[in-house]
C-alpha cells in the first residue's frame, strides 16, 4: 500500500494538515491512518476552548505571551510562543470558515475565562469545543477527493530507509484480520496524540497510549523534555475507573470552589489568584492538601451559582454528574489531578519538522516549545492548529523534490506461538498504572524514582524478550508503546536538574 502523505491520527492536528495539503494540491494522495474509528481522539475530549486574543480594547497579544510564559514557568520558547499567538485569529478564521460554530451572543464571541489567563479569550462551543471542531474537520475531509481514512489499522512501526536518516512510511497491523502490512509515503505526518493511559489517574482517552512518541524513539528521533506531564486538577474521581472524567478549567473560571472535606477554601493559601491559578499550582496545593487530610478527593463546589446559566454553559458536565447520582445544585464534585497534557514529546521546528527526515510531528504528541514547563489552559487546539498550518505549507512547497519510496515486505518480528492473552496484558498495564503517578513524578525521592525506573525496565526487558508476552497483539504494541514512554518521562525526571520550585519568574 502507498500514499503521497500519511497522517497518523484524526484529530484536530492531523486533519487540518491533511485538509490544507489535499485542498493545495488535488494532485497530491492523502491517506488518514487511525487505530480505531476516525472520531475518537484526545481533541473530541477537549471541553475547554481556544484561547484567542479578540477583544483588542481590553486584551492584546502581548498579555496572551505573558500568561503563556508564566504558566509555562519561563521555559517556552519565546520565538514559537509569539508566532502562534500571533497567528490565532487567523487560524479561528479557517475553523469559521469550515462550518465550525462557537458560542455568541448579539454577533459577539463569548469569551470565557481559564486559569492562566489575565483576560477574558477562550473562544469555545458550550463545554464540547472539541467536539464540535472534530465533526467539522471530518466532515471536511470526508468530502475531499484526494483524502482517504483507513481505520482501525494500528501503526507499530516507522519505517526508515536503508541509512535510516530519512522515513519512508510505516509498519501497520490490521485489527480485524491481524495482518501486517507496509504503507509506503513520501512524508509521515505523525499527530498521534499523548500519553496519559501511561498513568493511574488521566482524563485522556484509551487511545492515549503514547504510540507516537515512542515508534519515533525507537525510529531516532530526538524526544525532549518528557517529564513535563501536566496533570489537570480536577477529575471527578470514581473507584475504578480509567480514564477519569474531566471537569474543565473554565468550571472554575465560571466561579466554582476548590474546598475541602470541610467545606473550606483552600486555594488562596498557596497563590493569590485562588482557584484562576495555573493547573500546575492548583494541582500540587490540591496534593498538599490530600496529604494533610488524609482523604481521598477535594471538592468542587458549584451550589452558589446560577444552575440554569451554568447548566447551559456545562451541559455535558451536568449530565455527566447527573448520570452518576450527583446534583451540582445540592451535592459537591469530588475531585482529583489526573495526567491530563504531555508538554515534552518529539522535538520539532517551527514547521513541524523532526530530526528524521520526512517525519513531521503536531499536536500533543510534539515538543513545539510553545508550553514550557506546564501548558496554559486552552492552548493546545491553538498550538495544533498553527504547526499543521506551518507543517502544510513547508510540504505543499517541497513534496515535488520528495521521491516515492519503494514498498518493503513488512518484517514478522513477533512469531512466538504462545499469545499473551488479555488478563496477563491487562495485569502489567495496572502494574504500570501503579507505578506512574503525580507523586512519583512530582515529590517522591531519588530512591523511589530509581527503583520505580528499575521496575520499568523489568517490564520492557518481559515484553521484549519473554514469550508469551511479546505476542504481536495490538494490546501488546501498545503496553509497549506505553512502558517505553514511561521510561523516557521518568529519564528526564531523574535528568532534571532544576526544582520546579526554582524556575526564574517570567521576563515581563
């Protein structure tokens, strides 16, 4: 199998690349590869919004950068920063323009406020803004004649040419009959999203295993700054559920509460900006307080607001809350950070271009230098948006000078007759659900995270070497997806020299 361009994931990063090149060059094939349906992605999960500078009387472009370094504890790159701040009405622009609508009034934006934020600036779709821009988008590209969807391939592998410098396409399973297969392309576009399944606790979806990040890895590809896991502060927390439910940070921004099992607010102890704080800060103070308790969860408090404005804002959360028995009118939201946004990742340009030749990264999946240390909230569609847009443009220029790899043979490398089946697979990924937390990433001791780090590589060394675990199953290339991200997060844990508590404090 061949294509001009793959692109490995249907979120907003994959399609508005796919969609931008295909609609410059009709001449061009474009194939969207996707391990389940199309629909499924971290961005349909994204309830938040756009953070976009359109109110030039009380915002500016200038404040954006500002909140955007100082969420990001100063460690962004301030080159990357401007150029897609700068670049967000544009971007909103297209979205408009491709049928995406978000909430107005009077033939005004409704801007909403998140934590981070000086200024009133996400531009967002009730609490399903994600949703509503993936529908569009694929609506989109349905409709291009150039685009074609291959669903429910799992990719295990990138491939690379002879002097393995330069990516020539990739190694994928079929799910419904277990066949190997090569696809060919000139240019992978990898927008494969995160990794939180890697964790105990995440908002992300299942399909956030990490696959991305480690298949480049493995293909050498330079991967900086892993260990900026940023966890989001408010998951409803239930017994036994993995991925957690996310409550937005525009929640808070609405006006909830963080109390705790007394009923006290607690937030303003820590950082004068109470619960608008970053999620980073909101977070450890949380975990602080939990350690101080002895309980399980804070709260969200929402009793004091106005239900009816709040469940039209929130209509997903509400029901969401009703479906599981709570009343926000009456009843508290118990909560807890969960693995929510992987800010390291891929090294890229500003085009989206990686060290390997031919292989593009975008998305949560890519180390822009847009987010630092900690993303601000509603930032991410943006930055997906920009690098694609940016990526687009260095392709549609140079995929004339790209020539047409040849098809390989796909390699068998898992041929062991014993199969792992799904509760020994199941089993190690709770292991590994166990070892990787806030704790450990954030305040466990040098000890804990060496023998944590020694616990992953038993569970590499099992996967790779030991039959009947290295089976060739997509639950397997999975698990192995997720262990091999997990030892490069807690690598640049144990790398990382300065406390989080001693980055310089922003330029401005």
């Amino acid at each position: 199998m061949k294509t001009d361009i793959l692109v490995i994931g249907s979120g907003v990063a994959g399609l508005t690349f796919a969609i931008k090149v295909a609609e410059a060059r009709p001449d061009v094939s474009v194939m969207v590869i996707t391990k389940k349906e199309n629909n499924i992605s971290n961005t349909a999960h994204a309830q938040g919004g756009i953070a976009v500078v359109l109110d030039k009387l009380r915002d500016s472009f200038e404040l954006h950068i500002k909140d955007t370094l100082k969420a990001g504890r100063n460690l962004n790159d301030l080159d990357v920063v401007q150029m897609v701040i700068s670049q967000a009405p544009e971007r909103l622009q297209e979205l408009i323009n491709w049928g995406t609508s978000f909430d107005a009034k009077s033939g005004e934006f409704e801007l909403g406020l998140e934590g981070g934020h000086s200024r009133h600036r996400i531009v967002h779709h009730r609490d399903l803004t994600g949703l509503e821009i993936q529908r569009k988008l694929i609506s989109k590209a349905e409709a291009s004649p150039n685009i074609t969807f291959l669903d429910h391939y799992f990719v295990t592998d990138l491939q690379l040419n002879e002097v393995q410098d330069q990516c020539t396409g990739v190694t994928a399973l079929n799910k419904r009959t277990g066949e190997l297969i090569n696809i060919s392309s000139r240019v992978t576009f990898l927008a494969s999203g995160g990794s939180g399944m890697v964790f105990g606790n995440t908002t992300n979806p299942s399909v956030a295993t990490g696959d991305g990040v480690a298949m480049a890895w493995r293909a050498g590809a330079k991967v900086a700054n892993m260990n900026y896991i940023q966890f989001h502060p408010t998951a409803l927390f239930e017994e036994n559920k993995h991925p957690l439910f996310l409550i937005s940070e525009a929640v808070r921004g609405f006006g909830a509460y963080l109390v705790n099992h007394r009923g006290n607010r607690f937030l303003f102890k820590t950082d004068s900006r109470g619960e608008l704080a970053t999620r980073d800060i909101v977070s450890e103070a949380i975990v602080n307080e939990l350690k101080l308790s002895g309980h399980s969860t804070v709260f969200l408090d929402c009793r004091h607001l106005n239900y009816k404005a709040f469940s039209k804002e929130f209509p997903t959360i509400v029901a969401y809350c009703n479906s599981i028995g709570i009343d926000v009118r009456i009843d508290l939201i118990p909560v807890v950070p969960a693995a929510h946004y992987q800010c390291g990742g891929i090294q890229t340009d500003k085009k989206a271009k990686t060290s390997v030749k031919n292989l593009y990264a975008s998305g949560e999946c890519a180390h822009t230098g847009l987010h630092g240390a900690n993303r601000l909230a509603s930032n991410s569609l943006l930055e997906a948006l920009v690098f694609s847009h940016e990526a687009s443009l260095a392709i549609i220029e140079e995929i004339e000078n790209i020539p047409v790899p040849p098809i390989r043979k796909p390699r068998i490398l898992y041929t062991h007759e014993d199969e792992a089946d799904d509760e020994i697979i199941s089993s190690l990924r709770q292991r590994l659900n166990g070892i990787m937390s806030y704790e450990l990433l954030q305040s466990a001791s040098k000890r804990e995270k060496l023998e944590a780090f020694e616990q992953l590589q038993h569970l590499m060394d099992m996967l790779e070497n030991y039959p009947p675990f290295n089976s060739g199953t997509v639950a397997f290339f999975e698990l192995r997806n997720m262990v091999q991200t997990a030892i490069l997060i807690l690598q640049d844990v144990l790398a990382a020299k300065t406390s989080s508590k001693n980055f310089p404090e922003g330029i401005y």
